[in-house]
C-alpha cells in the first residue's frame, strides 16, 4: 500500500534509494513491504513493531495491515493488541454464544463490524476491526446497558467472514421460532421429527450444501450451541449456528429419515437417504456418532452424475495422464492409485473403469460401501456383519470368471496377496492404498508380508495423488512472492518469465479466492529395471534415483507446474505435497 510506504518513508524506516534500487532491478520489482523485506532493505521485526504502534496511534487500522502482502498480519494484529492493552481473539478457536448474537441487530454488527462473543457475570466481551471506534464501542454499549463492555480486537477479514456466515441465521430466525412453537405445543421434545419447520430447515441445510458444491455436511452439538458445516473444496466452513436446543428435533429428523434409531444417542449408527433437489438426484450416507455434548452426524453428499467423469477431466497432467492410461490398457498387473483420505482416489478409480469398460470383458468390484452405480458393471458390497470381508468377497469374485477387478481399498496382507495371485493369474486390478508418496507404496507392499519378488511381478504402476484448489477465476490477481520463496523452488520454475497468482475473494466464491479443485499428482510406471530393483530389495532412495532418471514427476513439481499455470496457488501446493 502506497500510505504505508509514504509514512515508512517519512519515518525514516526506508530510504528512497532502497526504492530506486527495487525499481532498477531486472526485471523491476514491485515497491512493496514484502520485496524490501526480502531485499534485506527492512527488518521484518521492525516492521512489524512499527505497523502495531501506528495502529496504537490510530494512523492506520487492522484492515490497512491486512492488505499488506508478504506479512504476519496476524502477528501485528496481536501485537497491537499488547500496545492498546485489549485481548486479541482467535474467532476459529472460540465458540461463539448465538444467544447473545441474536441480541443484537445483524445491521449494526456490519455498520460497526463487531461480533459479541462471550457475557460473563462481570462484562460482555465484544470483538471490534477497529478498538479505536468510539461510536461502534458507544451503540453496543447501549445494546448492553447492564455491563460494561470489554473490547477485544481479531482480524477485519475473519470478523467479516463469520458475519458473513451469521447473516444465514437472520434470515432463518423465523424458522426457529417455528420449531420452537412446535416444541412447546407437544409439551414435550419432539422424538418423532414431524416438525414442518424442522423439515423446512433440514431442506434448507441440503439445499445450501447442494449450491456450494460440497461434499460432507456436518451437524454437531457443541456446550452452548449447535453447528453446521459444510466440507467446500475439502475445506470444513461454518454455514449455520443455531441454539443448543434446536439440535434435537433436528437429529431425530435426520435419523429417521435415514431409518436410524432414533432413541439410541449412546451407539454410532450409519445409514443413507435419497433426495431430490432442484429436480437432481443424490445419496446422502449418514453416520451418527455420540460426543461429550449430544451426537455429531455428518452426511456424505454423494452425486450420481460424479460416477460417470471421463479420465481425461480428472485434472492430470498430461505426463500423468498418459502414463497411468497406458498402465491400465495392459492385460494383467496391480495398478494403484494412493493417497490420504479425501484426496480423490475412488474417483480416479471410476474414472479409469469408466474408460476401459467393454461390453467383451467382464468387471467386477469389491467396495465398502458402493458409492456410485455403474451400468455394466458387477459391484459387490462389503457387509461385516454377515462375514462378507474384502477377502472373502476377492475369493468369490475369481470364480466369477472376471477380466477386470476393482478393490475398493487394500487393508490387510490376506486382501493384498489375493489381489497379487488374482493379477499373477491373468487379471487386471485396480485398487487404492494409503501411503505418502507412489515409491513408498513398494515398501508399504513389501511390510505388509508380501515376497519382494511376488511384488515386483504384479506391480504395473502407482499413481500418487492430492487435491488442491482452483484459485476463482473471477478474482485471480498475479503476485510477487519473496525472494526466499523463490530460492526454494528455483528448479523447479526452470528459466524464463513466470508468475504466480492468486484469488483476492470476491462473491463468486464466497470470498475464500478458490472455487473448484484440482489434482496434483505423479505417476510411476514400473519399468523392467525397477522391477528387478524390487524383487532385489532395493531401498526405497535407490528406487527414488532409478526412477527420476526414466522421467519420473514428483508430486511437489506436478503441482508447481499447475501454480505457474494460474490454476492453484503456491500455498496450497505445500499445503498437499513436500518439498
């Protein structure tokens, strides 16, 4: 920000020459805090102390800070509080009392941006973007007249954000006090969920969780409050909060819906529900588990259409794209894709079913539970309480006479060494692992029990694999990343121009700067050489080096490729993916 360079200047805390000198530089350098902190121009220390007093003295506010790239905003932020002696509050790792917020007008919470999070028998605690505002500090004052109010300061950006958030609860008031009318005419809690306005605001939650394009809905019942959560882009957000005693006839809905029990709050339950919304069908898989203040019930959006995606839309690079295709055009090997929880591994697997599927050979899948539907194709569905595991169905399913098999997950020795003989003996498989990285599912194999040489026979190809976000398109800004950024990546960008960017937020995408999710991946085909490296017992450095000199792409530079792309950011690549 110009004004903060300008009284930078005045004070004496930079000098013209260090400006000139990011401008003669080649190419020129943006004049902005974060270049000369990186050109060793300012000390990032001293700024920062700097920034915390100006505040103190009212000559810029949090916001200013805020807008300054390449710092701590959050460190100034607290800073700053220890300089106006006022608490500096986290709004993320408090939980907020709605019962106070439904005190106050949501209209003068945006004028003054404040947001009153806590009442003890002393004070009321309000948390302002600006602590120097006298007339926000004077209206809430008002608001609250039998206690003093106690300031406390957080960042602009997240008190906007949570505002943002609770203005869903202004306009689904009414809704509530619906169902708190039904409550009172029962007498009683309602344990049946008949509710019209509980229905109302269960189609709501679906409706919304729908629009955002998420995959998990969270309702959980916290010591004051009830939340809601939507998993957006495999980022958990808070959509609704409600009173502790709408969490009730809200559980006892969902679990009838689902066909649980809905007396039983002491046991996890699992079941699933269909809906139609805005004239789609989905599947919502729904798991109940008992916490230390109610139940937390998490729904699994799951979306048909998703069973259908072609490979070629997955998100691959086009190294990994055709590496992994031609893995599974072979006729017989383990293909396996790997990953944490989350990261888009079954819906590679569908994928790849999806484009070697033929009428001439016969497909068969062992999944726990079957997620998505595919025409011409067998799916069997693990069930544990009638001994139906992974194994025993994999045991089966070659006496079907199959060409293709599919293995949800391999979670044991006994399903890992089927699932080798089944590839030993002429069939394709395709299945997932949980490992860090693609060579490390060789050795992750090999721990399991499994002979070195049995290993080195079956394998065909892993692909490793992570999603990330898309940064939005309707808000995407090219950025200057500091210079010890740069260092660390150097070869990875190669020579050359490039650029990185970002999403400054904007309404399309609620203000987060992404919308959408992309994969990074890397994918090793096993060649001969690595093959006998394997059955050798090679370590798994030795296999790294072998496989780097056939062309292998890790992960970290997959992902460095999509950053220079503009499709994702540098912080969400070292968010997913190690150096």
């Amino acid at each position: 920000m110009l004004k903060i360079i300008e009284m930078m200047l005045r004070d004496k805390l930079i000098t013209k020459d260090n400006l000139s000198t990011l401008v003669k530089c080649r190419p020129p350098k943006k004049v902005s805090v974060a270049n000369l902190i990186g050109e060793n121009m300012l000390d990032a220390d001293k700024a920062n102390e700097y920034l915390a007093k100006k505040i103190r003295q009212g000559e810029i506010t949090l916001s200013d800070v805020e807008q300054i790239d390449g710092i701590d905003s959050k460190n100034i932020i607290k800073m700053a509080a220890k300089e106006l002696k006022v608490k500096f509050i986290d709004l993320d790792e408090i939980e907020l009392d709605m019962r106070l917020f439904s005190e106050v007008p949501y209209k003068q919470l945006m004028k003054y941006s404040v947001i009153p999070f806590e009442e003890t028998d002393l004070h009321v605690g309000v948390v302002f973007s600006d602590p120097l505002d006298m007339s926000a500090y004077d209206a809430i004052s008002r608001i609250f007249p039998k206690k003093p109010i106690s300031v406390a300061i957080a960042s602009p950006k997240q008190i906007l954000q949570y505002l943002r958030r609770l203005e869903a609860n202004e306009s689904i008031k009414s809704l509530v006090v619906d169902i708190r009318k039904d409550l009172a005419q029962e007498g009683k809690e309602t344990m049946d969920g008949e509710s019209s306005a509980i229905l109302k605001l269960i189609d709501l939650i679906l409706k919304s969780a729908i629009y955002a394009g998420a995959s998990d809905i969270h309702i959980e019942a916290l010591e004051k409050s009830c939340s809601v959560r939507e998993r957006v882009d495999g980022m958990l957000r808070q959509t609704f909060s409600f009173d502790k005693d709408i969490f009730a006839p809200l559980s006892s809905r969902m679990k009838l819906l689902s066909n649980l029990d809905i007396a039983e709050k002491r046991k996890p339950q699992d079941g699933r529900f269909s809906a139609t919304i805005n004239g789609k069908d989905f599947d919502f898989r729904v798991s109940s588990l008992p916490t230390l203040f109610g139940e937390s019930i998490v729904l699994r959006i799951l979306d048909k259409t998703k069973a259908m995606i072609r490979l070629e839309d997955s998100g691959m690079s086009k190294v990994c794209y055709e590496k992994f295709s031609n893995a599974i055009q072979v006729p017989y090997g383990i293909v396996l894709v790997t990953g944490p929880t989350g990261s888009g591994k079954t819906t590679t697997l569908y994928g790849a079913l999806n484009s070697i599927r033929d009428v001439k050979d016969k497909i068969i899948t062992v999944e726990d539970p079957v997620e998505y539907q595919m025409s011409g194709i067998q799916q069997v569905q693990v069930n544990a309480h009638v001994g139906l595991s992974f194994s025993d169905a994999l045991r089966s399913i070659l006496r079907q006479d199959p060409d293709k098999i599919m293995i949800g997950e391999i979670r044991d020795t006994e399903t890992l060494r089927i699932a080798i003989q089944a590839a030993l003996t002429g069939h394709l498989v395709l299945s997932t692992l949980h490992t860090n990285d693609s060579v490390s599912a060789i050795n992750r194999m090999v721990d399991m029990g499994v002979e070195n040489y049995l290993v080195s026979g079956a394998l065909v190809g892993i692909q490793a694999q992570r999603l990330v976000r898309k940064i939005c398109e309707h808000c995407k800004t090219p950025i200057t990343l500091p210079p010890n950024v740069i260092e660390d990546i150097e070869e990875y960008i190669g020579e050359g121009e490039y650029q990185f960017y970002k999403g400054e937020g904007c309404k399309e995408c609620r203000h987060s700067g992404y919308a959408g999710r992309e994969m990074v991946s890397e994918m090793l085909p096993i060649s001969e050489k690595l093959s006998h490296m394997i059955a050798s017992g090679a370590s798994k450095e030795d296999l790294e080096k072998q496989a780097i000199e056939e062309g292998f792409v890790s992960m970290f530079a997959d992902g460095i490729g999509k950053a220079l792309q503009g499709k994702t950011t540098l912080d969400e690549v070292y968010r997913v993916a190690r150096l």
